[in-house]
C-alpha cells in the first residue's frame, strides 16, 4: 500500500504538524425560550406556579493535577500541571409528559485544549411519541459504546479517566456529541430481555485552530447509532455501535516539508501547498457490561478506519486502529468505591512492533465521597509504549523516541449539584 507509514502513526488527533501523521486527527438551556405555564388556579401558591415552569439546574466544578515520571501526556505531566480543570452548568425542562428541552454550557482547561473556552456541550428538543419511538434534534450526545454520554459527568464514573484506547481525553470534544438528529426506543420487556436502539445522523463542529497544518476544515455528514440488549439475566447487557464521517480539509505544509515528501517520492517536485484531502472514517465498538450486587465488570472491543485520499496517489493512505479494555469497579462502602482497567490500543493493526506501535495501560482508581455533591478521586497507571503521546507536548521529539515505560498519576477533586 502506498504511503502506508503516513497514516500508521496517526492516533486521530494525539499528533500535529508537517508529518504524514498530521493528515489525520481526532474524530474530536438556558435558551431564551417561552416555557408556555401549567394550568393553575388563582389559589395556587405563588412557590408552585413557579416550580411549573422553573428549570432543573445542575451543575459542576473540578480541579485536577496530573504528574508522570516521564513523556508528557494531556499536559506538562512530567514537571507536574494543574491544567486539568473543568466546569459545567446544565439545564432541563420537561414542557409536557413527552415533550423536553435541555442543553449545557462547559468550559475546561486540559494542557493545550480548551484554555477555558466556553461552548454548548449539548442541547437538545426531545418529543417521546410512545416507548419504541422518540425523536431529538440538536446537539445531543454520541451513544458511541457504554460510557461516552459519561464522558462529561465525572460523578458518574470511579475512573478518573475512562480507558483511552476507547474513550480519548484529548478528543472528547469531537466524540462526545453530534448536530442533527436522532431517533431512539426501547422495546418492551419480554423472556429475551429489552432492545434499546439509537441512530442519529448530523455533523460534527471541530475547532482547528491551534492546528496550524489544516485550513478550511469540513465535516460533511457522520451517520450512527447503537443497539444495546439488556439481556434476561440480571445485570447483563451486550451492545453494538457503529459509525462513519467524512472530514474534507486542506492540508497546509511549509516549502520543508514539501521537500522532503517530494524526496521520498509522495509528492511531484512542482507540488504546492495547500493540499485537498477526503478523510473517510469508520469506527465500531463491541460492548459487554455485567453488575452483580456492588461490582460491575466491563470489556469492549473496538476498531477506527481511515482513508486518506488526496490529488497524489503516492501520498493516499489508509490505516486501521485496534482499541481494547477490560474494566471492573467496586463499591466498597457508600463513601469508597475502587476501580481497575487494562486498556491496549494499536494505532496500526498492520504494524504491532516499536514504542509507539501501542500502548498497554494499567490504572487503578480510588473514588472518595467525604460529604453529599463532593468526591475526591486518585489514580495511578503503569504505561508501556508511547502511542498515546504526541511530538508537540514533548518537545518535539517523536514517540518512537520517547521512553517506553512509565508512571503516570492524577489526583482530581469535584463538586456536583
């Protein structure tokens, strides 16, 4: 395959600049509206009427340090960094027995990402027409595996980080909702158990701007859903998810880089920048979750495609990623729950070997609740390989160069209503 190595290394958005692996990055109410009153009589206290249309408000804050005993990952993890930071404010209303509108505001600080930047994490309109069939327009969350719809809510979780071969950190704002629609239901109950599904189709918003290689970036469509099965035996449910997207973007390279592809035969010596390319991806999920009484074991498998096409058919490349984890959380006491994963994740399934050709990751977590609405959470992980990691977060040195075992640890505090 021509040009294989451009897209082998590619961790959908861990990498940046005039590298091959710079063509393919992450896959990623308070609104004004007139809430019509409930009926009420002149006899209803005033506090009533004004819980008829008064919003549910919830909300979060959380601070974060992070240290690893070497290569940088997120941040400046190896000096130690406080970027770890994140706040969120949401609101929901339900106007009607079917009918409900919500949306939430977050900003969050995560080394070079976000810095603080405030967005609509989601919003949507929700109208449930009978169980089997509801209808959501907006920006409403991926049901991409078992837990990304979690992604956002560090008090539903013990991890402080989900396994990242399967739910990444860095690109979370890519992967944790979709504009568009969505379709969902959930079959009765019967001896096999219940069916829920969801499909959505819509795009997807991505901010491009600290990258300096792309311009002009373009998410066409993405297509999806997922199929959950929550099977007769009591706390057993097997899931599947699928999705495909499409980025078109123009690829910006300084007159070096154009030299050096030329010199390796990728490019003709009379091409210019910038480049058009089509990224095509694919991404599915294998999901298995069983709870028995306070323990919850979970596993998924998952597979991302990608093909790069482009006016140069040295440079076309495609590269197909291998993610993977095995997850189980306790509930020790009401204020101690602990947690254990195993994640592996395969940045090229056709080429395994080197330091940066995978990533194992062995975390252990500690989730504290001292008092109601506040948690303190602790985490260690074993890594060995560096495919995780990226050249602009370590000094501009490649992950094939970095060291390949190492310590990383976080500490993360949050306050929730």
């Amino acid at each position: 395959m021509a040009g294989t190595g451009m897209l082998s290394s590619v961790r959908f958005g861990c990498e940046r600049g005039p590298t091959r692996a710079s063509l393919l990055f992450a896959l990623g109410m308070l609104l004004p509206t007139q809430l019509a009153k409930a009926e009420t009589s002149e006899d209803t206290p005033v506090a009533d009427r004004m819980a008829d249309w008064m919003p549910e408000v919830h909300g979060f804050v959380s601070q974060g340090f992070m240290k690893s005993t070497d290569n940088n990952f997120l941040a400046q993890s190896e000096r130690g960094s406080f970027e770890f930071n994140e706040v969120g404010l949401n609101f929901t209303k339900t106007l009607t027995d079917r009918f409900r509108v919500g949306m939430q505001l977050f900003m969050r600080d995560l080394g070079p990402v976000g810095n603080y930047k405030p967005q609509f994490d989601w919003f949507y309109l929700d109208y449930r027409f009978f169980d089997w069939l509801g209808i959501r327009a907006g920006r409403t969350k991926i049901p991409f595996g078992l837990y990304n719809e979690y992604n956002d809510i560090d008090a539903a979780r013990v991890a402080i980080l989900l396994p990242q071969s399967v739910y990444p950190t860095q690109n979370r704002d890519y992967l944790l909702a979709q504009t568009g629609g969505e379709i969902y239901g959930r079959t009765p109950h019967s001896p096999v158990g219940e069916l829920e599904y969801r499909a959505y189709g819509g795009t997807i918003f991505m901010d491009t701007s600290s990258n300096a290689s792309i311009r002009n970036l373009d998410v066409p469509y993405v297509v999806g859903g997922r199929l959950m099965w929550e099977t007769a035996l009591d706390g057993l449910r097997l899931g599947g998810t699928y999705q495909t997207l499409k980025l078109n973007a123009d690829l910006e390279l300084p007159p070096e880089a154009i030299e050096q592809y030329a010199a390796a035969g990728l490019l003709p010596p009379d091409a210019t920048s910038p480049i058009p390319f089509e990224l095509p991806i694919w991404l599915w999920v294998a999901s298995l979750e069983y709870t028995w009484r306070e323990l919850t074991v979970a596993a998924e498998y998952s597979q991302w495609k990608a093909k790069l096409t482009t006016d140069y058919p040295a440079l076309n490349d495609s590269v197909r990623n291998e993610r993977m984890y095995v997850m189980a959380t306790y509930q020790v006491a009401p204020w101690l729950a602990t947690g254990l994963y195993y994640s592996l994740y395969f940045p090229d399934m056709d080429d395994r070997t080197g330091v940066d050709k995978q990533q194992h990751d062995v975390a252990v977590s500690l989730r504290f609740d001292p008092i109601e609405h506040w948690l303190i959470k602790a985490e260690g992980h074993f890594m060995s390989g560096t495919a995780y990691l990226s050249a602009d977060l370590n000094g501009g040195v490649p992950p094939a160069d970095l060291t390949r075992d190492w310590l990383y640890f976080l500490l993360k505090t949050t306050a929730y209503f």
